[in-house]
C-alpha cells in the first residue's frame, strides 16, 4: 500500500481505498489485492450521483459530501462517510474496507429519470447501507451486501417513498429482482435525523387511534434513523421517539390508504428540567 507521504497531488491530499480481508471482530485483516476493485462514491445526499476510482490509486473527488465503498467481484463494503475539502493536509487518507459476501438486486419497474429504486440493507452492522439508482439504470442488477433488505421506489426531487419492495433476505452471490407492492392500507415511510450527542438506540413508534404500533423495519445510521410501516389504518397517526436524550415533537401524518406517507424530519434534544 502506498505511503501516505505520496498521496497529496497538486498540494491537495488525495484518497486512497483499499480492499481487505473480513476479520472475525468485523475489523479489516489481511490486505487483499487491489486488482479489479472500485472505489464507489454517492453523493450524500443523492446517492443516484455515483463516481467510480480504482483501488490502490489516489484521487481526489470535488468538494462534497459522499458515501464511500468499495466493489470487487462478489463482495462489497460497508460504507462510510466521507467529507471532501480538497484543502488542507500534508498526507494522503489510506482508507482500508473488510470485503463482505455480496449478492445483487434490482428491480423489475420501469422508472422515469425523475424517480429511484432505493435499496437498504437492514443488518445494525452495515449501519444502513444503501444503494440508489435513477431510471432504466435501477433495472440494472447491482451489488448489495447479503441480508434482509428492503426498499421502494422514491420521487427523486421530494424524497416522497411513491411504492414499497417487499422486504427479502438476499444471499451470496443471489441475484434478485424485485416488483413494488400494490399499496392496500396506509404505508408510512420516516428518516428522522438525531443531534450529534451520545444516546443509547432510538426506538420509534407509531400512534395510530388507540394502537401503538412499532415499526415493521428500523435501522440507525449514522444521525439517521429509517422506519418502515407497510400498512397502517387509520387516517391520522404521529411519530413518537423513545429515547433518553432526544425527542420529536412533529406534526400528525395524515394517512391516505393506497399511498405511502413519508416524514424527514430532525430530532431535538430533551428539554432538562
């Protein structure tokens, strides 16, 4: 692996990704060959925006904000989150990625360029590793790490979920296509994003009439929080975080059966008495 000394290019520090072998604790072990492996960077905030690099190479991506991963052959990644300032620095930043059992997923719609199959993988480990993509490229099958998995169909200028996928385990080296479920109740779709203070897990539930309802899927990534209700009756519910450090204080969903409403919305800190 190169130096960190060589990776600044022009005086800016470049990145480098690096595929390794899967310890048992989940850290990366023995490094692997770089050959035939890409660097995968999605925009944070529209993953469908995707830019390739080689392994074992520097770069250096425009300023932004990305998810960071790596490919190669049947196994993929975790991700993480990279900020990218381009200045600064007197080395390069060597990042090293334990390599997981990849399968692969797509979906049978047919999809303007104005939406996106969303992928996310539901394993508390891979944190809510999520993959997108935009119009005919969605039918595209694409590497996933192996587990249950879920998902939908999303408007790609509001981030409205328009169809859910029925939640699949998805194995290694599996290749899955998937069609969005005919909404029959309610469905609600929540990302709630939490302050950056330490908390235990956030547990979310749904109050819909007299009914308490917990979410069918839930994952914590990161400050963000995904909830997944696939059907819900009623015409109104609200949101509740139960937690001990933060809260959510947001305005009623209104419920429409055969739609999916969706609430991104930010959490606060509990008041301290």
């Amino acid at each position: 692996m190169p130096d960190p000394s060589t990776g600044v290019v022009d005086g800016k520090p470049a990145i480098l990704g690096w595929p390794a072998e899967l310890r048992a604790d989940g850290y990366p072990g023995a490094l692997l060959s770089p050959e035939a492996c890409d660097v995968h960077l999605a925009l944070f905030d529209e993953p469908e925006q995707e830019l390739l690099f080689p392994c074992g190479r520097w770069f250096i991506p425009a300023p932004n904000r990305y998810s960071m991963w790596l490919e190669q052959g049947e196994t993929i990644s975790g991700q993480s989150q990279l900020v990218a300032t381009g200045v600064g620095g007197s080395v390069g930043q060597r990042n090293v990625y334990p390599m997981l059992p990849a399968g692969y997923v797509s979906t049978e719609a047919h999809l303007g360029d104005d939406q996106s199959a969303r992928f996310l993988n539901m394993k508390p480990e891979y944190r809510g590793f999520q993959k997108s993509a935009r119009g005919t490229a969605a039918g595209t099958l694409m590497r996933m790490p192996a587990g249950r998995i879920t998902g939908g169909i999303f408007d790609r200028k509001s981030g409205e979920a328009i169809a859910f996928f029925r939640p699949f385990d998805l194995g290694a080296g599996q290749r899955v296509r998937v069609a969005p479920v005919k909404q029959a109740n309610a469905g609600v779709f929540v990302v709630l994003k939490s302050p950056q203070v330490r908390h235990k897990k956030i547990d979310l539930a749904l109050h819909a009439g007299d009914l308490v309802i917990a979410p069918d899927d839930i994952i914590q990534a990161g400050t963000r929080n995904y909830a997944f209700w696939y059907s819900v009756k009623g015409t109104r519910a609200k949101v509740e975080v139960i937690n001990d450090v933060v809260t959510y204080d947001g305005p009623d969903l209104v419920l429409r059966p055969g739609a999916i409403t969706t609430r991104r919305d930010d959490m606060k800190l509990k008041s301290t008495p």
